[in-house]
C-alpha cells in the first residue's frame, strides 16, 4: 500500500463514518416528539447516549489497540445499523432509550481507531517522522463535509419521502443505516490491518484494562498531554454551549419551531463547512504560527471570539439575528477545527503505536466530560439570566484555554522510544 492509497481510504472512512450521524440530526429531536415523547424524555435519552459513550471511551480504545483497528471499526459501523434502525422504528421511549445506548457504543467503538489506523500505517510507509499535518487534515475535512451533507440531506429528505410509504421523519435514520452498512463493507474489505497473532477471548480482556491503565498513567504524567486533555474538556464545554442553546434561539428568531427546525440544520450545515475549511486551514496556519502550539492558540481565540459574537448578537431579531448568528457559527468551528486538528497532531506525535488509540479516547472522554459540566451549568445560567450571559461564560472558557498551548513542553519521546506492545503486527 502507497501512502497515497492510505489516504484516499483514511478519507473515505472518515466520511462514512459521519454520515450516518448527519442524517440523523436534523430530524432526532422532532422524531421523538412525533412519536409521543415529551422534551425530558428526549433529554434523557440524550444523556443515555453521552453516558454510555464516556463510560466505554476507554475500554473500547483499549481494545482497539488490544485487537486492531479494522475489527473495531467494524464492528462500530455494525452497531451504528442497528441502532439508527430500530430509531427509525421506535415507537415507546424505551425503544428510543436502547437506541441510544447502541449509539453510545457505535460512537465510543469509533472514537480513535480510523486515525490510529492511517497513523500507523503511513508510518510503516514513510517512517516515524511521517509529516501527520496534511493527511489529519483531509480526514477532518472529509468528517466535516460528510456532516454537512448528511444534516441538509436529513432535513431536506422528510418533504420528498411519501408519507404513504413511510413516516417522512424516519427515512433520514433509515438511509443513515444504510450509510452504516456501506461503512462496514468499505471497513472489513478495504482496511487492510498488519498481521497479527490469534488471540484467545481471554488475552484480550486481560490486556485491555492494562493497556487503558497504561493510557491514562500515560496521559496524566506526560506534560503534553495533560495539556491536550484540559483543551478537549474546554472544546467539550463551547460546543454543549452551541449544541444546548442554538436551536432555542434560531426557533425564536424563526418564528416556529418548524422553521427553526430548518434553520438549525442550514446553519449546522454553515458550521460543519466551517469545519472542514478549519481543518484544510490546520497546516497552513501552523506553519504562520510558528508551529502547532501557535496554530492552536489562533483557532481557540478565534474560536472564543466567535462565542463572543453569538453572545454580542443575541439581541438581534429577524434576518439579521439570523444571519449573524450563521456566521458565528461557522467561524466558531473554524477555529475549533484547526485547535483540534493540531491538538490531534501533538497528541499522536507524544505516544507511541500501541497507545495511540487508548490516548485519543482519553481525549474525547475529556472532552465529554466538559460538555456534562456545561450541560449542567450553562442551561441553568441561561435560564436565569438569558442566552447571552451563557455564551460569555462559554467564551472565557475556551478563551483560557488558549493558555495550555503556551511554552508548550516538547514531547517526552513516548512515540520516539520502544513500548510494549498490545499486539504483535508486520509492516
């Protein structure tokens, strides 16, 4: 396999495996409710969802570098069927409830292990000090566009889905199955894993909890990536900022829930481009900034800056509030793509191969974690005294946060330096 080769399959199993996620967002909430649920169940389910996620973030990691990437991926894709299909056919909030938890492990199964795949194939290609920058780049890019594909083609399918064939609010989770089903095939067929020893069931649930060990002893002694995992608890609290109180705002400035509704999925569609375009941008501002460390600390003050503008605007009405609050929105993920995309760079370079995903899930359970702070803080202090003071608060979070990528230590040589590996591979 050429490197080129690793990347085009790296970006085509980013974008499957959002895909599925973007197809059903636009559309979740109103099916639930549809269907008889009142806003604290769907609140709830929701929860089940982030809960499950950051409880299997990192057994799940473990087990990705326990086992190999493919098997992983794998059989993340497969849960991601099965439980967009049966939320197609929920009709009782337990129904939905499953859903959720068969959603939270599809997301903690799928939280590292493409990455870590392209990482430690093109570093068998090209060597450890393989230029990581360009190829994370394009692979957060392809999530991004896959995202904002997904959410337009989700809110947009329900008005061209026969209401006598099917209910025009489960198609979007339905064709999001089938997404998931593509991804499986793409996974088993075109990612090809280094060989590996048999391994018994039980080796593996031996390693697993010694390799996640391992990973958070990693994660708390390195210098850098302490500092990487206080940064993705920050992210965690400005997007639960975004995510809880954005579509409130847009159903006020629309008039009616339903074109709020509408308005949420073309100004996620806004954010998600802005994504992508962050991602691409990553290198380039790198490279202005001095390095990683300056790229980071740009995307978190423009990032922050773009918090900002949300809570300057709140008091606009009309096409304008609308307007402003779109632009905000998309400049926001800009700068919280290229932050994150470069934060991924320096957490890949500090750890070595069979460490790498179990610490990438340390990340996003971090960052899970801040979004269980903010959900339950912000709302509240929204509540009480308005959307506006919320988002500052939000701001001056990620704002500090720009703070952890000041005289940023160098790595320690985790990656630089022989471990112990989970697994034995070639190549």
């Amino acid at each position: 396999m050429t490197a080129r080769s690793a990347l085009r399959r790296y970006m085509l199993v980013s974008f499957l495996t959002w895909l599925p996620l973007g197809l059903m967002a636009a559309t979740m909430v109103l099916l639930m409710t549809a269907r008889g649920l009142g806003l604290a169940e769907v609140g709830l389910s929701v929860t089940v969802f982030s809960v499950v996620t950051a409880t299997l973030e990192l057994p799940t990691g473990g087990l990705a570098d326990v086992l190999g990437r493919r098997v992983v991926l794998a059989v993340s894709a497969a849960f991601t069927v099965a439980a967009l299909a049966l939320l197609a056919v929920s009709t009782t909030f337990w129904m939905f409830l499953i859903s959720g938890v068969l959603k939270g492990v599809a997301r903690a199964l799928s939280s590292g292990p493409a990455t870590s795949w392209y990482v430690d194939t093109l570093h068998g290609i090209e060597g450890s000090d393989a230029d990581l920058k360009p190829g994370l780049a394009r692979g957060g890019a392809m999530e991004s566009v896959a995202l904002c594909v997904g959410v337009l083609a989700g809110g947009g399918l329900p008005l061209l889905v026969p209401a006598q064939v099917i209910f025009p609010l489960a198609a979007p989770p339905l064709v999001g199955a089938t997404a998931a089903a593509v991804l499986l095939v793409v996974v088993v067929f075109a990612m090809p894993e280094p060989a590996h020893a048999r391994r018994s069931l039980a080796s593996v649930l031996r390693e697993v909890p010694a390799t996640v060990g391992a990973g958070i002893r990693l994660a708390a002694g390195a210098p850098v990536l302490r500092r990487m995992t206080a940064a993705a608890a920050a992210s965690g609290v400005v997007l639960i900022s975004i995510e809880l109180l954005t579509p409130g705002r847009l159903a006020e400035l629309a008039g009616t829930a339903e074109r709020g509704s509408l308005a949420y999925a073309v100004v996620s569609a806004l954010g998600f481009a802005g994504s992508a375009a962050g991602s691409a941008l990553a290198p380039r501002v790198a490279r202005l900034s001095g390095g990683s460390a300056g790229g980071a600390i740009a995307g978190t003050v423009l990032a922050a800056l773009s918090v900002g503008a949300l809570a300057a605007t709140a008091g606009l009405g009309g096409p304008a509030g609308l307007v402003s609050a779109g632009l905000a929105y998309m400049t926001l993920f800009v700068g919280l793509s290229v932050t994150g995309l470069l934060c991924l760079e320096m957490t890949h370079n500090a750890v070595s191969a069979a460490e790498r995903t179990t610490v990438t899930s340390t990340s996003s359970l971090s960052l899970q974690a801040g979004g269980v702070v903010a959900n339950l803080t912000l709302g509240a202090l929204a509540g009480q005294a308005g959307v506006a003071v919320a988002w500052i608060g939000a701001a001056l979070v990620v704002l500090a946060s720009a703070l952890l990528f000041v005289r940023m230590p160098a790595p320690t040589g985790s990656s630089r330096s022989p471990a112990p590996r989970a697994r034995s591979h070639s190549g």
